[in-house]
C-alpha cells in the first residue's frame, strides 16, 4: 500500500506539472467532484477483472494469503463481514475480500462484496478508480445504508446477497498491532451494530490470523506519545514501521458464521439492543478464534485480548 500510495502521488505530480497532461488532469478533477462524487456512496463499480487480475494473485502469494470458509452465506441475505485485526494497513481484508486473490467469489457464489474505506482515500485522483474497481465503497453510514438496504422486490423480508467488509478497530487498533499478538479495539464500537439492526443485516465475524505479523513497529518513548496525543485529538495517527513492503506471513481470513440480526425501525434502536448484539458477536468472534488459533496461530505470544 505505501508503494502504491507514492506511485499515485507521483502521478498526480507529474499530471500537475505537465503542460501537455494538465488540461486533461483538470478534466479529470472535474469529473471526480462533479459528476461522479456519488460512486463511491452508491455501491461503487467493482470491476469483475481488476478483482480477479494476476497482481491481485501475485499480491496474495506474496504472504501467502487464503481464505477459510465455515459455513455457506445464503444469498437470500445482506451481510456485514466485522474483520479484526485492522492490522498496520488491513492486507488480510484488501486481499480477501477486496480482490479474488483468495477465490471469494467462487467459495461464495452469488455474493456482491465490497470493503469500505476511508473518503479521504476515495477522493484522491487515480487511487479512487483502482479502489472503486476493486470493490471499494465509502465508510460513511449512507453508503453502508445503500448497500444493506437493497432487498428482493418479490419478497421485502430477504436481502439480495449484498456484503460490506468493515474493519472496526481502525487507525487505533493499528497502534496496537505487533506480531504474534491479538489486541482488538471493539468495545467502544457501537456503529456496525446499529447499522446491523437498522437494516436487519447478519453479522459474521471475520478474523485474519497473521495480520498483526507483518510489519513490527517503531517503539519510540516521543513517538508513542505523540501518536497517543494525535489519536485523542483528532482519532487518527500515523503508523510507524521499520520496512515499506510486509512481511512474507502467511494470512489466513476465517469467515465465521453469521449471526442472525432482526430488523428495527431507528426508534426501536436502543443502548440495551445495540449492546445485546454487541455481546452476542463478541462472544462468537472469541470462540470462532479459539476453534482455529492452534492451527494458525501457533506461535502466538497472546490469546485475543479486547482491550477497548
């Protein structure tokens, strides 16, 4: 991701600079923010092809990367796939599911999947078509919506076999990713659930065994406390590690069963309901880790740990 990101940016630089490319780039920005600022909100445009192209399965040979499937997913349903750890940068989710690497589409036929990110991501020039051809979709709640709130016309009570991949533990839970650990930061993250209930989603929990193995990071006394500050003030902080590329680690997605999530109207939505769902999913993610943490964790210095 980092080498992508300076390759996107030398891109834009190049475009800015060049009198010959840039009446095409102002083009180009004009169609992003005018015309097509609603893409990524509205369900995106995965691209059977990018999702399936040799650097997808290039990319997930370099781990290498799989996916193990527990049970089937019923296209009769929406789905939210809850993934931890969110890791330094989320390469088990962007492998697994934001790509067919790993053979998503043919383990679960009939499943239109998409991985969220952040807008900041989905509005930078060049970077925003590879993301979106990839199965990307914005992160903010009416896109969710959109997307969870799609039923089959002939029967309103079944969903159509959408899936939103989140990574709920996000830019604080990467603070705490070290190898051969298993810190969450779930506790405090209530939105997926009331997303869950507001669109009668099921929730299936989604761990990526290996992910926390792939880059250690700068433990630095000033740098720790820096990022601790940055989190707190503004809920994001820069991750510093010790090499561009991650490690060669095996990563494995286990792709749980699904917890059935009865629809709501947004007043039925309560503290009481959100946090019932929140123990029930809290409960199946720490025995879905158990059943396989002897196989792909073997090595591990700690057993799952919910720290916030």
């Amino acid at each position: 991701m980092s080498c992508l990101l300076l390759v996107v940016i030398l891109l834009n630089i190049l475009c800015f600079s060049s009198s010959v490319l840039f009446p095409f780039y102002l083009i180009y920005l004009g169609w992003i923010f005018i015309f097509d600022r609603k893409t990524s909100s509205t369900g995106g445009r995965s691209n059977t092809w990018m999702r399936g192209s040799k650097i997808q399965r290039y990319f997930g040979e370099h781990f290498p990367a799989k996916i193990h499937k527990e049970v089937e997913l019923p296209t009769d349903q929406n789905y939210i796939l809850s993934t931890h750890p969110h890791g330094v940068w989320g390469f088990g989710a962007q492998t697994c599911l934001a790509s067919d690497a790993c053979g998503f589409s043919e383990l679960f036929p009939g499943i239109d999947m998409r991985l969220v990110t952040l807008n900041l991501n989905l509005n930078l020039p060049f970077l925003r078509e590879y993301l979106l051809w990839r199965g990307f979709v914005s992160a903010n709640p009416e896109s969710i919506n959109y997307l969870l709130s799609q039923r089959d016309p002939k029967n309103p009570e079944l969903g159509v076999g959408k899936a939103v991949g989140l990574l709920p533990g996000g830019a604080a839970e990467a603070l705490h990713s070290e190898p051969g650990t298993h810190r969450l930061v779930l506790k405090k993250r209530k939105g997926m659930f009331r997303l869950a209930l507001l669109n009668g989603a099921s929730l299936v929990p989604t761990y990526v065994f290996g992910e926390t193995d792939l880059y250690s990071q700068i433990r630095i006394p000033w740098l720790r406390n820096t990022q601790k500050w940055l989190q707190k003030r503004i809920h994001f902080a820069p991750v510093m590690y010790y090499w561009l590329l991650p490690r060669s680690h095996p990563i494995v997605c286990v792709i749980g069963k699904p917890i059935p999530v009865k629809k709501l109207k947004p007043e039925e939505i309560t503290p009481e309901a959100i946090a019932n769902l929140q123990n029930e999913y809290i409960k199946a993610l720490c025995e879905l880790f158990d059943r396989h943490k002897d196989t792909y964790a073997k090595d591990r210095k700690s057993d799952l740990e919910i720290i916030e």
